[in-house]
C-alpha cells in the first residue's frame, strides 16, 4: 500500500514538471525585439515623447536595430502604444540606457526612474544620463552607423568613460542611492549631438530629481575628487604661471619664449581621497581635507627639480 | 502514548547534523527580507537587533537543551503530554502542529511570491506551491534520515551565495551605519522581535532531538548552527544597511535579492534570476522539517500513520493558496506567524523549563515519600 502511494507521488512529481513547464508565456529569442536605449522627451502638456532602439534577431538579416517613437502619458504605457508599431515583443531586459532630455529632467524624473526600479526585468546597472537638446534626435538623428548597435555604442561610450575616471557611474543604483540618501544629490552625464556624432558634453547637476546645473569637463575633477575618488585617473590642471616663476627654466625647452601666465600641467596615476567635516552646524560650514597623490606627466613649461606646493 | 521515543538504531543521525538542521531551517523566506524589516523599526542599528535576537536564539537553544536533557529521549509532543496530562498535553500539541504547518505554508506562500514577482509574473500560484509542496511531501515521507540529509546538500549546495555578497560592498558607503547606537533601545527591542519570523527554525530542535545520536554533543552543535545564522543575519543587514540608501532600503521589498541585481558575470548578466531559484534549495529544506514535525504529531498524539498526517497537512496547505491572494493578507498572516513563532518558539520553551524541573521534583519527593511510607 505504502509503496502504491510512493510511487504515485513519484509520478505526480514528473507530471508536473513535464507538463507544467510549458504553461508559461514562452519567450523564443527570434520574436523578441530588445531594447537596448531608450529616450525620454517632454512634448506637450502631460504628454511624454517616447523613443527606443531595439534590436532583432532575424537569421536572414544581421544585426538589425529599428527605432520607434511615440507619445504617451506614462513610460509603460509608451511600451503599450510601440507594441502597436512592431512585428516583434518589445521586452526591456537588455536595456543598456536611458536618455532624458534636458526639459524633462528640469521638471523631474523620479516617477520615470521609479518605473524602472520597479520592474525586475531591468537591470541596476543600467547607465541613467540626460540629453542636450531633444532625446529623440540623439537617437534618430546621428549618423552612427546602421548595423551597429545604438544601445551599445552608448553603453559603451559611458563605460568606457567611467573606467578611464573621466566620469562618476550614472548606473541607476548609484542614482537611487544618491537620490534617497541624505546629503547627497545624483550627477549624471549630458550627451549632445555633434555634427551627427554622439559626445558627453557636460555633467548635469541635480537637486533631488531635477535638473538645476551644469558642469564642464575640465570642473569635473574637482567634483570627482569630493564626490568619489580616484584611482588612476588622469587630469589637466592650469595653474598660475606667477607663483612658479622662480622654478621655470625659461631657456630649457627647445626654443627661448616668454612663458604665459597660464601653465598647463597634466597628471596621471592620481589617487585621491576626502574628508569632510562639519565645522558649524547652524550655519553649514565645512572643512573638506582632501589628498591627493600623482605624477606629472606633461607641462607646457619646464620646471627645476626643486619641491614645491602646488596649490595652497 | 509513550512520553520518550526509542527510534530504532538505523533512524539515527550523527550529532554534527544538528547543526546544519538548525542553520539550514533558520534561513529561510525570511531573510530575502530581514534587512528591510529591521530597517523600519531600529533604522540603521538594525544589525544590532538581528545580532542580539540571534544571542537570544543561542540561549533558548540552551534552555532547550536544558529542558530535553530532563528526559531520556523525548520529544516536544510527549513532554507536553508528561507535564500537562493526555488531554490539555494533546491540546497543547494540536496548537504546535497547527503552528508547525502553517509556518510551512506561510514559507511556501512567500517563495511564490517571489518567484512571481521577479521571473514569472504569470505563472498562477497553484501550479507553483503544488510543485513545491510535492517536493516537500516527497522528502518527508522518506523519514527522518531523509530529512536531515536534506538539509545537509542544500547547505553545501547554496552556501556559496554567501559569497556573491562582496560584489555589491564596491558600492557601498559605510557611513551609513553611523551614528551607531542612537535609535534607542525600545526601537532596537521592537527590531529583535521583527526579527523573530526570520530566525524560527531552531524550535525543531524539540522535535529531532529524540534520533540525534550522541545526544550530550546536540547542544555544541546547535550553537554552532545558530552561530553561523547569527553571523550571516548580521553580515547581510550590514551590507544592506550600507549599500542602500534608508528611503530605498524601506521601498525594497526584498533587499538581500536587490542585492544580487549589482553581480555581473561575463555571460550571465542577471544574476537574481539564478538567486531567486536557488533560493528555492534553501526553502525546501525548511519545508520538509516543518512538515515531518507537524505530521509526526498525527503519529505522537493520535496513532495516526505519519504518512497521512503529511497527505493532510501538504493537502490543507495547498487549498490555503486559494483563499490569500492579495498582498496585505499575505503580510497578515506572515505577521500573525512570526507572532506565534515568538511566543512558541522563542518564549514557550523558557516558561516550559521551570514548569519541568518543578514537576520533576515533586516526583522524586513524592516516590522518596513512597519509599519512606
């Protein structure tokens, strides 16, 4: 009797994993179109402007990326309405990137970003980063060619930023974190199209989730160097020229000049770390200690081999 | 029915095994999201809590060390029946199998859920808890020696995930954690109870005990289960508490698998999909103890074969799944079980060992009064 049952129980078990396996939604690869980018634009009162970049595997085509666009009032409903516009599933698991413009970042973003966080199809590494101009042209317009991919290019062109230390990580985890956390706001990079080529033009600064500032490259050392810190980066740092006019050896270079009252110094190997102190509470002073080690790597000016303080 | 169990030599398992029992039964559903639940009541001093309520395991294990030592080789169901007589015994030993299953269930309610939310959203809860609780029933019918193998491979089979909790310490921010200790200890008190659904599992202790075979070295052993539980609670809070910021640590439902969002690996670029289905190797081997404990109560108090105390108990909870559907009743009744697991697992045993000694001596005086008369 015991054994009856046992061996039915053995059979139930197989039953259901042979048959219950396929009672799921099924996925097939080929029918799949996986958006790898996706941008953001303001249009309208209420009305969000949606763009993605997609990708498909067709085994006759190579490597085929499409665009779609289309309006909506919320990020899932766009998904909704771009279905509309393609043979293949839109699904969001591959998404590398996403673009908000510059208008729509101005009036914030934490509702687009909380979908995002939300959806366990998406990844927490995904790069968060803010358009110059329209989304949608930085998308559509560039000329980076077909058969590559957009999303990856982009994936990459941050990625590759971030390991060289030229940019602090605008994943969307370190988004949240500096969204949620106290005392800190999110920095995401600023792309913009340059005669139809795709550049990181600036950094944008955020106050909450709304865009309120803007910061150029050659700032972004110093806000790297509170923010976060360097292991190996490299930087080019202008320094008065007065203050070293008895260490430079006019006639050393290759040809006798007058120095300029700039001198451009570029370091590499930096490794810095900070400290910050709050001196008064009611009226928000601190000290911010910040060290900082490196090698010279070029100078526009030659210089003796004397020690000396660079900046005081 | 005999208040001491003589299982047969073979149904035995060496004292070392308790330890992976009482590790493997402690962590559980609970702990995807332990970080969370203690981040809301003590905040960022939430590890205190998890690392104290894990000290408060250590010493009731000892009182439950204390109070079996008492008996030959008894378990839980026939203590109670020893203390408090056949009928209030039994009655006692209904209320810690109706706990007993419905801790099994709550354990396979919550895996569905997560399973739902994070892979498939689709898939209905019947089919999912019907495949779990078949595993569960297949397991425990083998006996004992099955059941504590069980937890055995699914230690060595899921421990490694331990160790996937580094990679996301890269992006971590340590300051969190300080102010240290300025939550106050009302709010890290409320954060130990919290606690208490995450860290049950140590009770089953009551009811192996009677096949453990060197039964003096049960007691080192189980500490030392308790210990690595304790240890790994606390390194997992530490690490949700500094790698999320406090607002998102109270909006992520189940921080400990957010965590494995951050692993990447080369060709495996969704870690928490691989986490979540192995999570279902942890859960299973609670699942199986808790139902073998609360079906051996069919055998224990009623002379029932066990195996139809598992049909039944496997067959209630099963037909549960179709009664809770929504999210708050899910929190509902995980709430009402960790209440019951605080006062059964963690608060019973301390009162029962007093009640025991007392008892006891009263016997000896009364047969030193026999042999006197």
């Amino acid at each position: 009797m015991r054994k009856w049952v046992k061996n039915i129980t053995i059979v139930f078990v197989s039953m259901n994993l042979i048959f219950l396996a396929g009672c799921l939604q099924q996925r097939p690869l080929e029918k799949l179109g996986l958006i790898t980018a996706a941008g953001f634009d303001l249009s309208k009162k209420n009305n969000i402007l949606g763009t993605v970049v997609y990708q498909q595997f067709d085994p006759l085509q190579k490597n085929v990326t499409k665009k779609i666009m289309e309006q909506a009032k919320t990020s899932k409903g766009l998904r909704q309405d771009e279905n509309l516009q393609t043979s293949h599933k839109l699904v969001s698991g591959q998404m590398r990137i996403v673009i908000y413009s510059k208008k729509l970042a101005q009036r914030g973003i934490i509702q687009l970003i909380d979908t995002l966080n939300r959806d366990p199809t998406i990844g927490n590494m995904l790069y968060v980063t803010i358009s110059d101009g329209k989304a949608v042209d930085l998308l559509t317009k560039n000329n980076i060619g077909k058969g590559s991919n957009l999303g990856t290019f982009l994936y990459n062109l941050i990625k590759q930023n971030v390991e060289g230390e030229q940019l602090i990580s605008p994943t969307l985890h370190e988004f949240n974190h500096s969204f949620y956390d106290v005392g800190k706001d999110p920095v995401l990079p600023v792309l913009k199209l340059r005669h139809g080529d795709i550049v990181i033009s600036s950094v944008a600064l955020f106050k909450n989730d709304r865009l309120v500032d803007e910061l150029k490259p050659d700032k972004l050392f110093f806000l790297k160097v509170l923010v976060d810190s360097y292991k190996a980066g490299s930087q080019e740092i202008p320094l008065n020229a007065k203050e070293f006019k008895p260490l430079i050896i006019k006639t050393a270079g290759h040809r006798e000049r007058e120095f300029h009252d700039r001198i451009y110094m570029t370091i590499d190997n930096i490794n810095s770390s900070h400290k910050i102190k709050v001196l008064d509470k009611d009226k928000l002073r601190f000290r911010v200690q910040v060290k900082l080690k490196s090698r010279i790597l070029e100078m526009t000016e030659h210089t003796g081999n004397r020690p000396c303080r660079l900046w005081q | 029915m005999k208040v001491n169990i003589q299982p047969k030599e073979g149904l035995l398992f060496n004292a070392f095994l308790v330890m992976f029992v009482i590790h493997v039964t402690q962590t559980g559903v609970g702990l995807a999201g332990l970080p969370r639940i203690v981040y809301l009541e003590a905040e960022h001093d939430g590890w205190i809590s998890v690392l104290l309520a894990g000290v408060l395991t250590g010493i009731i294990l000892w009182v439950m060390f204390l109070l079996l030592r008492e008996y030959d080789s008894a378990d839980l169901y026939g203590i109670q029946v020893d203390l408090f007589g056949k009928l209030f015994g039994r009655m006692l030993g209904v209320i810690y199998m109706v706990y007993l299953s419905s801790v099994f269930f709550d354990i396979c309610m919550n895996y569905v859920e997560i399973v739902q939310a994070w892979i498939f959203s689709d898939m209905p809860t019947w089919v999912l808890s019907g495949v779990i609780i078949s595993l569960a029933v297949y397991a425990s019918l083998s006996g004992i020696r099955m059941v504590v193998g069980f937890s055995f491979i699914s230690f060595i089979m899921t421990f490694w995930l331990v160790l996937v909790i580094i990679s996301p310490l890269k992006y971590s921010d340590p300051t969190h954690l300080f102010p240290f200790m300025n939550t106050g200890i009302k709010n890290i008190a409320s954060g130990i109870y919290k606690t208490s659904f995450s860290i049950i599992g140590f009770e089953l202790l009551l009811f192996v005990y009677p096949y453990i075979q060197e039964k003096k070295k049960a007691l080192l052993y189980a500490e030392l289960g308790n210990l690595y539980t304790t240890i790994l609670f606390t390194v997992v809070t530490v690490v949700c508490i500094i790698f999320f910021a406090g607002e998102s640590l109270k909006r992520t439902i189940w921080p400990v698998l957010s965590l494995f969002k951050i692993v990447r690996l080369p060709n495996l670029e969704r870690f928490e999909f691989i986490a979540v289905s192995f999570w279902l190797l942890i859960i299973l081997p609670n699942l199986v103890t808790y139902l073998w404990a609360a079906s051996k109560g069919f055998t224990r108090l009623f002379n029932i074969k066990q195996s139809k105390g598992i049909y039944i108990i496997a067959g209630v909870a099963w037909l549960g799944n179709f009664f809770i559907k929504a999210r708050y009743q899910m929190n509902l009744v995980t709430d009402y079980i960790g209440v019951a697991g605080f006062f059964l697992a963690i608060c019973y045993p301390a009162i029962l060992f007093p009640i025991v000694v007392i008892k006891k001596k009263l016997r000896k005086r009364r047969q030193q009064d026999e042999e006197m008369g």
